[in-house]
C-alpha cells in the first residue's frame, strides 16, 4: 500500500477530526501518501479528492465535526456509482482506503472490497455506540457529556416549576445514549428500545416517586423506544390524561447532540484508532474494524461489525432500576 484514501461518512460525530489527524499524520510517519476525499462517498464518486500531508490537519484535534465533510450517497448504492469511485481512486493511483463511519458505510466498504478486491478499513465513528466489535465509539462519549449538560440545565428550570419533562436524545435503535446519560443525569426514569417497560410501569414508577417526595421528575426517552409503540409526544399526551395534576414538558435534544469539541476519552480513542487502522493496512490486512475493548486495540472483520448485534448492558439496567428510586 502506497496511497491510502480518507473518507468521513453517514452521520458525523465528534473526534472525526482528530482521527483524520491520526491517519494523516500515520501515513506520513510510515513515508506513503494520503488522499483526503470530500463528502463521503459521494466525493469519491465525483473524484473530489485532495492530497493531506502533516500540515493539512494542525489545529483540528478539537474540532467537531468533519473537515472532509460528510454525506449519504444513494449513488454508491448502484454499482454504476461503484464504478465510477473505482475508476477516480485508481486514476488518483489510490490504492486502499480507511472509512470513518457506521454500519452503512462499511457496508458499502464491504461491497466494495468484493466486487474491486480493493483493500479497506473501517473506523467507528457514531454518536449512537451501536456497533458490534468496539465498547465505544467515535464521538459517543461526547455526545454523552452534552446530553448529560443539556439535562442539568433542563433540571434546573423542572425543579424551579415542579415539572416532569420527557427529554428525548439520540441514538437511532440503540438506547446507549439514553441509558448512559440517563444515570449520568440521575433521570428518574429512562426509556430504551431494548425494554419496553410499558405504560403501566411509567404511570407506577412516576406516582411512587412523587410520593417519594419527588416534586419534578426527568425522564429521558431514546428515539428508537416505542414504549407500548408512543412517540415522545404521545407519551406526553398519555400521562396527561392519566395523570391530570403533572405539568408536562417535552424538550427533543435533536442535532446538538453531534456537535462540540470531542472530550479527551475521544480524542486519543480517534488517534489510537487512526494509527492502528493505517497500521493494519500496511501489515497487508483488509476489510477490518479498528475498536477498542477493555482499553486495547482490536480488530473486527467488518462483516461482523455489520451484521453482529451490540448488546445494551444488562449490568447498567440493573444499576438505573436502583439508582433512580
Ligand atoms: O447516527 C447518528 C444519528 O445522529 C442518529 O442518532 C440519528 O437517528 C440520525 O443520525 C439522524 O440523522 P440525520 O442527521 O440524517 O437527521
């Protein structure tokens, strides 16, 4: 391998950036070149490409976001799109690429290696920790501290009017944002795709805190929850009716939640993770997951990370059940 391309896909996440430092920058160390391509997969279509050296990526080690930028490309989902990328990363002399993304884009990374037996690698890179093959994702632990801050101050203003507030956070179908910052924020009661309590429960658990001597309460929600198949706001709706003296308030976390400058956990988990994945290229390996597990490196083939399912912790439900009494 001489040429490694570089691509951030699907949704971005904090600590992009600094692990696009750290494939650059690894590149460079071991003497080969490193081509940044714009726009997901979408720019590798249109061959929108850019050499990156050492200097290309000072001071974005705490920058959110992605300076590659991002996209969704339905046209890599064709294999006249497939084709047309082939084509601009063998002009360009590329000849393996690492992709920062989720399940989709390795996914397409997988379907690529396949049909053009071109060498690639995946780095985890969304807020959601959804992945099978690494403990953490890219941009999960930041995503946790802001949820966790938002919440604060949502608490704030639901103490000071004894509210009960239905927050919603991200997360996709995976309720490790929800479970994590719910006790992170001493939510009263938390709500993830993978149990679905019902509304009995909610109804049950909120009334014997209030006798409890709870006079506001915060009840954190995933997206991906479908408690007894409600959305946020019809759950709103529901205790309302049921439980006519609770002032409610429904507050959706939304995109926020990708933004920001990456926390440290983020930051050298992205620069362990670019180095390893460059590393495992140069060694002649392909179509791996770079991911961490009890704090060491590991590698995943890509396949499983795609189709195998990470699991919620049975230990932190168990914790959240006690804690939130
Ligand atoms: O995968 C990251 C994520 O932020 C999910 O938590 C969320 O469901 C989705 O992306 C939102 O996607 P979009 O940015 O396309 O609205």
């Amino acid at each position: 391998v001489k040429k490694i391309g570089l691509l951030t896909s699907g949704g971005d996440a904090p600590g992009m950036n600094a692990a696009i430092r750290a494939v650059v920058r690894t590149c460079v160390y071991h003497n080969i070149e490193c081509i940044g391509i714009y726009r997901g997969y979408q720019g590798m279509i249109e061959g929108d490409f850019e050499t990156m050296d050492a200097r290309s990526v000072n001071n974005i080690i705490n920058r959110g976001g992605t300076i590659l930028k991002s996209a969704r490309s339905s046209e890599f989902r064709t294999k006249e799109g497939r084709q047309k990328a082939y084509q601009h990363l063998k002009n360009a002399g590329v000849d393996a690429f690492v992709v920062i993304g989720g399940d989709g884009s390795f996914t397409g990374a997988m379907i690529f290696n396949e049909e053009f037996d071109f060498p690639v690698m995946g780095i985890p890179g969304t807020i959601d920790n959804d992945i099978y093959g690494t403990t953490f994702t890219l941009g999960y632990d930041t995503a946790l501290n802001t949820v966790v801050e938002a919440i604060d101050k949502i608490r704030d203003t639901a103490s000071s009017h004894n509210r009960l507030f239905f927050v919603e956070v991200m997360g996709r179908d995976a309720g490790d944002i929800a479970l994590n910052a719910g006790i992170g924020a001493g939510a009263e009661e938390i709500l993830i795709p993978e149990e679905d309590l019902g509304l009995e429960r909610l109804l049950e658990s909120l009334e014997s805190s209030r006798k409890r001597g709870k006079t506001s309460s915060i009840v954190v929600v995933a997206e991906g929850d479908k408690t007894a198949g409600k959305s946020v706001f019809e759950l709103k709706e529901y205790v309302n009716e049921n439980l006519p003296d609770y002032d409610v308030r429904v507050s959706v976390l939304g995109h926020m939640q990708r933004g920001g400058s990456p926390s440290c956990y983020d930051r050298v988990l992205a620069s362990r993770m670019g180095v390893k994945a460059v590393e495992t290229l140069l060694d002649g390996k392909s179509t791996y997951m770079v991911g961490v597990a009890c704090d060491k490196m590991i590698l995943t083939p890509l396949e499983d990370a795609v189709k195998g399912k990470s699991e919620i912790d049975q230990e932190l439900l168990r914790v959240s059940d006690i804690v939130t009494i």
